[in-house]
C-alpha cells in the first residue's frame, strides 16, 4: 500500500512539474509573441497576462490589448481575451473572445464589433511543424458597427477551416439570420418594407494549397492556394437569389483556370443596390446591365441569369468573349 501511494505521490509531483512548465511556456509564448510583433514595427500593447487553468487545463488571460500592423493599416483594441487548452496537448487552443465592443480601425475607418460567445477554436497535430487540423470561429448573436450606426448583424456565425488530407481543407461560413443594420438600408436607400434579414448566407469549398497550413505560415510565407472546388456560394435576400460555384485550378502566379456557373434572380434590382453603395459606377451601370441582359436572354429569362462562364488566359469569358479580367487568387 505503501508503494502504490508513492506511485501516486510521485505521479501528481510530476504532473504538478508538467502543469507549471506547460503553463510558464503559454504565458511565455503569448509575451515572446507580442515581443516579436513589435520587433516588426507594429504597435503590440500588453498590459497582463494571467494564468490560470489547473490542474486539467492551461489558461492565459490577456488584459488590454492594442494591436496594430502599419503595413496593412489595420488595428485592433479589446479589453480582455481568453486562451485555454487542456494540459496534456496545449496545441488544441481556444481564444475566448470579449463580450465587449472590439475596436477595429482600418484604411475604411473605425468600427466596433460585438458578439456574444465569440470563440475561437484552434486544432494543431502534434510535431515540430505544428501543422493545421481544424481552425474555427463561432459565435452567438453580434454586430457590426461604425459612426454611422449598426452595418450588420446575425444571431450566429460559423467559419470553420478544416484539413480533408494534406493541403486540402474544407471551408464553411454561415451567418444565421444575417441581417444588414438600419445604416446600411438607408445606405441601400431600402424601402421599409424590404425584407430585414437575409433568408440564407452561405459559403462551402474545399481548396487544396501548394503546401499544409503549419508555423511555416507565419515565418516564411502564406500557403498559396492550386484548387479551389467552390461547392456553394448562396445569399437570399428577399425576392433577390444568388448562387455561385466553381471548378478552378491556379498557376503559381495566381492566374486561376475553369469554369463558374453563376445563377441570379432579380438581378437588376442587384445592379440598383450595387450602384446606390457605390460598389457599381454609375457610369458603368449601362455597360454592365448590357452585358447582363444578354446573358439572361441567352437563358432564357430576362429576369434570370444562369450561365456558365470559362476562365481562362487570364480572363472570364462567355463562350470566347472576354466579359472581364480573371482575379488572381494570390494570398500575401
């Protein structure tokens, strides 16, 4: 009896030593990390990390956080962020996201974002190379917001990136009850009676990059994507029905090669709130409606495009008409 309790003595002094080490090592990456992001010439403000978590789990608890790449033009500011992880593998990691209003200032303006058991869930497989299993972001009920009031907002949101085999990785985004705020349809300049919320938003593909995501993402360089099999692209907004879907292969300069189908209904009334947002020219509004009446005529329903396009030397294409340049598909 004697042995067997300095077995189990000995077994939790150990465990003991693993927790501490594991929990030192969390706290120590979070602050190497914010180190290095100053070292690169961002703005990386800390004022305490906390830990917590034991004995089953590691925790780090990050207070005042300020954050901002002058490259990108992007900052980020919140009061408090989370990061736990069981003990026995730090490398399955979830960031538990402030209740709070997020700070967001971009080249557009500042924002604010506010959701509601916002997590983020991060799934590596074990080894040096810390390669990318799963990533996933999920929330409840947020919005977004600037000046001008509420843009958007949805009760839930899901983006998921999960590993298929190898390079290969299945994204999903939905955002239930996607709703645009009272800005954005004054923006749209919508009648009261417009639908509030969108019926479906929606995104599902599976691409396959030139190598896995794994910590070579952030020393050297972003994993390019070679193809993209795009099953899905919905948004119902009212009597206004979108889909997309794609079969694509890309070069090593980003130039993508295949076919889109695409399918809309009521896609005038698109081109009308693409114009008043300022996403659409006003003077390319006739150009671009041209185009597109003769697509749908080719459908057989002016009130309806279903086509196929190719994508190929660099341009979209109906049939051999170059209808617009190709986007390079082109990570940085």
């Amino acid at each position: 009896m004697r042995k067997v309790m300095w077995i189990v003595a000995l077994a939790v002094l150990a465990w003991c030593g693993w927790w501490w080490v594991a929990s030192a090592g969390l706290r120590s990456g979070v602050q190497t990390w914010f180190d290095a992001r100053q070292a690169d010439g961002w703005q990386a403000e800390l004022r305490d990390v906390e830990s917590g978590g034991f004995p089953f789990g590691l925790q780090a608890g990050l207070r005042d956080i300020a954050l901002a790449d002058p490259q990108a033009g992007l900052a980020i500011e919140t009061q408090a962020l989370d990061i736990t992880a069981p003990a026995w593998w730090p490398g399955d990691v979830a960031v538990t996201l402030d209740d709070g209003p997020i700070l967001i200032a971009s080249p557009l303006g500042r924002s604010t974002l506010t959701m509601a058991d916002g997590v983020m869930a991060l799934n590596l497989h074990p080894g040096t190379a810390l390669e990318l299993e799963a990533l996933g972001w999920t929330a409840g009920p947020w919005q977004f917001s600037d000046p001008e009031g509420v843009q958007m907002q949805a009760d839930d949101l899901t983006l998921t990136m999960e590993q298929v085999e190898g390079a290969q990785y299945g994204l999903v985004a939905t955002a239930g009850t996607f709703t645009p705020g009272t800005a954005t349809r004054r923006g749209l300049r919508l009648p009261d009676n417009f639908p509030r919320a969108f019926d479906s938003l929606q995104l599902r593909a599976d691409v396959t990059f030139d190598q896995p995501w794994d910590r070579r993402a952030l020393d050297q360089r972003r994993p390019q994507p070679r193809v993209v099999d795009l099953h899905l692209v919905e948004a119902i907004w009212g009597d206004m029905k979108f889909n997309l879907s794609a079969d694509l292969t890309v070069d090593a300069q980003g130039v993508p090669t295949g076919t889109v189908a695409i399918q809309a209904e009521n896609w005038r009334e698109m081109l009308d709130m693409s114009e008043t947002a300022g996403l659409l020219p006003t003077q390319l509004r006739g150009q671009a409606e041209g185009v597109l009446q003769a697509l749908a005529g080719a459908s057989g329903n002016e009130n309806t495009l279903d086509v196929e396009l190719s994508v190929r030397d660099g341009a979209i294409r109906l049939g051999f008409i170059p209808l617009a340049p190709a986007p390079r598909l082109i990570l940085r």
